[in-house]
C-alpha cells in the first residue's frame, strides 16, 4: 500500500504537467470563474506547499510527536509574488521536493507511518496521514485547473 500510495505521489508532477498542457501564458494567468485563483496561482501554491509537507513528514520520522505549523494558502498567495513566478520552476521544485522526500519515505519502515506529529490546526497526524493528503493535493487542484479550461474553452 505505502508503495502505491509513494508512486501516485510521485506522479503528481506529471498529472499537473498535464493539466496545463498546451496553455497560453495568458490563459494560465486568466481568473475565469469569478473569486478564483488563476491556474498560476494554483501551480504556485502547490509549490509552495510542497517543502511544507515534506518538512512535515520528515520532523514526524526524526522527532517524537513534532509541532506541525498550518498555513494559510491566501496569505501566501498575497504576499509571496505569485504573478512573478515561473510555471516551469514551481513544476521543478514540486519534482525535486517530491523525488527528494519520496527517497526518505521509501526507506522508512512500515511502522515509521503510524508515527505522529501535532498539527496547529488538527492536533495527532500520522506520518501516513500526511503522505496521503499531500498526495492528493495535486488532483485536487487539477479539478480546479479543469474548470478554468472549461470556462476559457480550451
């Protein structure tokens, strides 16, 4: 299961790589369903999230029951120059942040994710836990990349 579940983890670069295939720069800056984020704005985000969860996971392998800060995603998104950024260099970061921290999960052994951090906002998460929310994190987004598509007609 661990195995599976790092290999869709592994795979999230390629499935957002897809999601924005054949984009124009303008399209991916576009807002076109009215209060939400541009598709740039969710590439950036996931970046940013990503040395967040991989710090996360590896303070639950090397500490006992960790303090696990949240964030707030619209914080980030205002203040962290996200219509400055590159597409390719945040698909950079999450491939190398995801291959990196993968390499660390994929030595750990099984019982390694029943181990525990405390999370600011929702207190006791495993190891486990935390793999399985950052793995899904990317199509999550992804259905919010189609959504725009739809609406811009692409």
């Amino acid at each position: 299961m661990i195995d599976e579940l790092l290999d869709q983890y592994l795979d999230g670069t390629r499935l957002l790589r897809e999601a924005i295939a054949g984009m124009t720069p303008e399209q991916i800056d576009a807002r076109p369903v009215e209060g939400k984020w541009s598709t740039r704005d969710v590439v950036c985000h996931i970046a940013d999230f990503e040395p967040v969860y991989a710090d996360r996971m590896c303070r639950v392998i090397a500490e006992d029951e960790p303090p696990l800060r949240g964030g707030d995603p619209d914080a980030f998104r205002e203040k962290l120059a996200y219509d400055a950024r590159d597409v390719e260099e945040q698909l950079q970061l999450i491939d190398a942040v995801r291959k990196h921290t993968a390499r660390i999960l994929r030595a750990q052994p099984d019982e390694a994710f029943d181990r525990v951090g405390i999370h600011s906002r929702d207190g006791e998460i495993t190891l486990l836990t935390l793999l399985k929310r950052i793995t899904n994190h990317v199509p999550h987004h992804i259905a919010f990349i189609e959504e725009k598509r739809k609406a811009l007609g692409v």
